[in-house]
C-alpha cells in the first residue's frame, strides 16, 4: 500500500504538469484557426481528457466487469458537474456563453436523458435487469455523429473576437504542447486509477463503489486538474467545453462504442438515488447557467455539498 501512495503522489504531479501543458496548446490551437474556444474545449480536450474512460470501458468489456462501465461513466459525469464545476466556480465565478446555454448544456442534458430512457429496461419493459444492447449502442452513437456535425458546423464560424486574440505559439508547436500535455494526463491518470483501484481493493470495497468514487475520481482526474489550471488562467470557455464535452464523450463513447463493439451490458446493482442524481445534476446546471450566463461562487458552493450529500449516501447504503 505504501507504494501505491507513493505512485499516486507521482501521478497527481505528472497530471497538473501535463494539465497546465495541455490548456496552453489548446488555447493556442483556438487562436491559431480563429476557432471558438468552445469548440476546442467541446473537441479537444473534453475528448481527450477522457481516454482514460474509454480505455477502462474496453478493459470491463474485456474482462467482463460492465458494473465498472456504467458506474464509471455515472460516476464521471456526476463528478463534472457537481464537484468539478463547482470547484471551478469556486476559483472564479464562471461566465457562460449564451450558445452554451441555448444549445451545449441542453444537448449534455438530452444526452444524458437517452442514456437512462435506455438503460431502464427493468422499470419500462418489466425485465429483472437493466441492459444496454447492441441496437441501444448504435442509437447512442448515431446521436453522436448529430453532436459531432453540430461542431462541425460551430467550427465553420470563422470570427474574429476577443476569443480568437492572437496566438501564443505557432501551430506545430501548440500541436506539440497538446501531445506531451495529454500523453501526461493520460499516463498521469492511468498510474493514479491503478494505485487506488489496489487500495480500494485491498479494502475490500464492491466493484460499484469502486467504479463510481475511485475510477471515477481516478479518470475525473484530468477534468479536476484541467479545471482548476483553465479557471486560474482565465479560460472559461475551455473549461466549460471541457466540461459538456467529457459528459456527452463518456456517454457516447465510452458506453455506446463498447457495447457496439463487444455486445450488451447487463446491470442490476443500480438504484434510483445513482439515476436521480446523474439527471437532476444535468437539469440544475442548465437553470443555473440559465438564470444569468455564469455560475458564481454560492451556486458552485451549492454544487460541491450536493456532491458531497450524494457521496455519502452512496457509501451508507
């Protein structure tokens, strides 16, 4: 166990190095191709940050463990945007775009909506368990192809505003920041959610609690850091993207690609307090940015307790 603490430490290092590598490049890129930095955050590095989610649902798949899948990816998302935007706000009070409001977090919150319509098949169609099927995936990943075009034609806005100020690397090399940025975040994480799945384990905690505090805190790791580097430097919009981005990838990716890929995932250890939360968090973030275009320090203080209420519930019961 000692050195698994040690290598955790290690991790958490190369995870803020490669983070603050990452936002620099990413930004940019943006202002490089006059590109929204929405977009980037949306494209970039919401996807990229979220490797380590694919690669642990290939790896359930694989190994049969599909508890690990979903509750990863509910785990993730509750993380984003309860404990991770409200950190964030917490920093800086957080202004929201109004394209964000109207048309990103609305699709985070349809996205996430499709995903519970398809996986309760025991409340809906009366089964005894609850089951992502092939055609299920393929639904998911056809919405994914809808998120992806509507980037497309967001990339297509070519404007010059104070989002696209002049940048601060050429392009090869903002290229090379990204790179080394992410392949830190990505090793950073991997090394993190192995030390502590192996003390986790050792403590003998179940595969669902596992997936949804360690592997999930554990792969959330490049969104906290990102986060927190993006908020201090400014970078709002990244770190919204980042946000909406990570949500809707978990989602479709990390579910839908797997489940296409390797066939259905069947679950019965989820209970209504994990699908109430992993939607209502969804929904309140959508009044909040509603209300007026930011989120400020009392909402972000609001989003961090009702993580925290719901993390303790989840370990009582």
């Amino acid at each position: 166990m000692l050195l698994d603490g040690i290598i955790i430490i290690v991790g958490f290092f190369l995870l803020i190095k490669g983070a603050d590598i990452f936002v620099e490049g990413a930004s940019s890129i943006a202002s490089n191709y006059k590109v929204s930095k929405v977009v980037i955050g949306l494209t970039i590095v919401g996807f990229g940050t979220n490797a380590p989610e694919l690669a642990i649902a290939i790896k359930s798949m694989i190994t049969n463990n599909p508890d690990i899948i979903i509750g990863n990816v509910f785990g993730s998302n509750i993380l984003n945007t309860l404990l991770i935007l409200g950190i964030g706000s917490m920093i800086t009070p957080l202004k929201i775009k109004n394209n964000t409001v109207t048309k990103e977090i609305p699709l985070a919150l349809l996205f996430s909506t499709m995903l519970v319509v398809l996986l309760l098949d025991g409340p809906i169609n009366g089964m005894e368990f609850n089951q992502i099927s092939r055609s299920d995936g393929i639904i998911i990943l056809l919405f994914f192809a809808v998120f992806i075009y509507y980037i497309f034609v967001e990339a297509r806005k070519v404007t010059r505003t104070k989002d696209t100020e002049a940048p601060k690397y050429t392009v090869k090399k903002s290229i090379v920041y990204v790179i080394v940025g992410l392949s830190l975040v990505v090793f950073g994480s991997n090394i993190v959610v192995d030390a502590a799945s192996n003390i986790a384990t050792y403590l003998g905690v179940s595969k669902k609690i596992i997936a949804m505090t360690v592997v999930a805190v554990g792969t959330g790791m490049p969104e906290i850091v990102m986060t927190i580097v993006s908020a201090k430097k400014g970078e709002h919009d990244i770190l919204i993207g980042n946000l909406i981005g990570s949500n809707i990838f978990n989602i479709c990716i990390a579910i839908g690609l797997p489940v296409v890929l390797f066939g259905p995932i069947t679950t019965t250890t989820f209970k209504t307090i994990d699908i109430f939360v992993f939607i209502m968090s969804s929904i309140v973030l959508f009044f909040f940015a509603k209300e007026d275009h930011k989120i400020s320090k009392l909402e972000g203080f609001f989003l961090i307790l009702a993580f925290i209420l719901y993390w303790v519930v989840l370990l009582l019961t």
